[in-house]
C-alpha cells in the first residue's frame, strides 16, 4: 500500500471521528429500517476532497431527513472499492454511488436506486475522460507507451472501465506491460492534479470533476487535455438496501424528485450544484454493464480492490 493511500485512509479516520460519521455498532441487517426517530447511515464514495465531499452532501442530507423524519449520517468511505463490505459489515442502509459502484452492488446486493441529479441543461451523465498535458507531446495511445498513467479506482466507469476499453480499441490488451507504471490515486481529483503536477503523464477522471474543480483553478483548462471520452454514464445517484422500509424508500425517493418545486429545496439543490433529481432505475446502467462485457469483467465475481 502506498504512503499516499495510507495517508488518505489516515485523513479519512480522523475526520469522520471527529464528526462521528464513521462508527457504527451493528451490522446491517435485512430487519426493517423504520421512520420516525431513527437513522439512516448513507455512504459518499471518494469522488474528491473529502472535506469538500462532506461541506457538498451535508446540507441535501439535513433537507432530506427532515422531510421524511428520519435522522440522517454520512460517511465518507476511503475507497470506492469497500462499498460491498460497508453494506455487509458497517450498517449502511444506503449511498451515493457512481455507476461502476452501483452496477457491483447491484449484483451482489441487491441494492436498488432511487434518483440523481440533474443540471439546469437536462443533463443527468457525466462522462469518463483520459487527459494528459498539453505540453507532454502526448496525443496519441501509441505515444503513451512506457509512460506513467494514473488511474483513479477499479470501481469507478470513468477511472478504470472507460480507460480499459479506450486502451483496448486502440490495440493495448495487456497495459501493465505498456505502461511503465500504473497506479490509483483514489480519488478523480487527485489523478487530475498528477497529471497537471507531472507526477502521472496520462490520467483517467470524470469530466464533472474536471469541471467542478476547474472552476476554481484555471491551470486545469489552460494546461491539460483530452484525449478521449466515454459515452455517458448515469451521475451519481442514491442507492439503498432493500432492508429499508418500502414506505421510507418512497419518501426518500419522493422528497428529492419534488426538491426543485420547494423553495427550500432549490436553495439546497443550488448549495448541491444541480438543477432537479430525476427517477432512476437499473435499466439506465445498461452501458456500465456492457462496457463491463467488452474487457472481461464478471460483475458477479469481479474483485474492485486495487491490488
């Protein structure tokens, strides 16, 4: 393990106990998750600074519990890849996952979506992007060969499966053999500042990310490009347990889709960046499925560790 990942698992621990997010005593369970007065532990997969992770979904999480009476806790999982034992071993009863992360739960959960957001464009998809420097010389696949390519998590679409397919149509089949080195950063912020810092000469990320945090810093737009982009993926969405009473499903689901008629409610979907939640259903993650399918990748017995 590298001392960066054991240094964002560090951060990750004494973050989420000092805000009292992280622990949790019992397992989940397949007992029903009631109303009133109880809590619903709802996880945040590493998409960027945690801290920024934690200011963005804490007030959607207040709104949220407040309409449907129910107590609501983030925590912010270390990585995308423990999502699976977070629902089996630390009592989340739900979370925010990207498609990749869903589409592994889904298979060996059962877990079922409920919404996502959408921008004030009607787009509800983000997309994988494979970016390098401008001034790297770097433009084609053939030309990343022996070079550094920072992937971000071998549970996400746009920084892992994305970059398997856009490298395998180009002829690389093998690209630990390519690459002189391959590793993961965990989050998509971070592979998008290797490769502006130079430590990676190629990275994988969600566009969204890049246009996030692009906003606030001009280096991004002025000296990185893209390569390549996937087709769209469904942006992160909520996801729970089917331990979960039905009832409580329905609220939760009926709360976010009705947000942006509230007045409340489009002030915290301002604070959250996005325009409405849309219904979602398991039918939208056709392509994660198929994309999948096309490097090799059995959801059912698929190991997302970065090993």
């Amino acid at each position: 393990m590298s001392l960066r990942l054991l240094a964002f698992i560090f951060t990750v621990f004494i973050f989420t106990m000092a805000t009292g997010c992280s622990k949790v005593d019992a397992p989940a369970k397949d007992n029903v998750i009631a109303p009133q007065g109880k809590t619903l532990l709802i996880g945040l997969i590493p998409e960027q600074n945690i801290f920024r992770q934690i200011e963005r979904y804490e007030p959607l999480a207040g709104y949220l519990g407040r309409k449907i009476g129910v107590n609501i806790q983030l925590k912010v999982l270390p990585l995308y890849g423990n999502v699976i034992d977070n629902f089996n071993f630390a009592g989340m009863d739900g979370a925010f996952l990207g498609s990749f992360t869903y589409a592994l739960a889904h298979m060996k959960l059962g877990l079922e979506v409920l919404a996502r957001p959408e921008d004030d464009r009607g787009v509800s998809t983000y997309r994988g992007i494979v970016l390098v420097r401008k001034d790297s010389g770097i433009r084609t696949v053939r030309q990343m060969r022996g070079n550094r390519f920072a992937f971000v998590d071998r549970a996400t679409s746009a920084g892992y499966l994305f970059p398997l397919v856009y490298l395998k149509r180009a002829g690389v089949i093998r690209p630990e053999s390519f690459f002189r080195e391959m590793y993961f950063t965990g989050t998509h912020e971070d592979a998008i500042y290797d490769v502006l810092n130079r430590k990676a000469d190629i990275g994988a990320s969600k566009d969204t990310v890049l246009d996030r945090i692009a906003a606030g810093d001009p280096r991004l737009r002025e000296e990185l490009l893209v390569l390549g982009r996937s087709p769209a993926f469904p942006e992160n969405a909520l996801v729970v347990r089917h331990g979960v009473d039905e009832s409580v499903r329905v609220k939760i689901r009926d709360v976010l889709l009705a947000m942006d008629r509230d007045p409340e409610g489009r002030k915290i979907l301002d604070q959250f960046g996005t325009h409405k939640f849309i219904a979602t259903d398991d039918g939208d993650y056709e392509v994660v499925r198929q994309y999948a399918r096309s490097v090799g990748i059995d959801l059912s017995t698929y190991d997302p560790t970065n090993n």
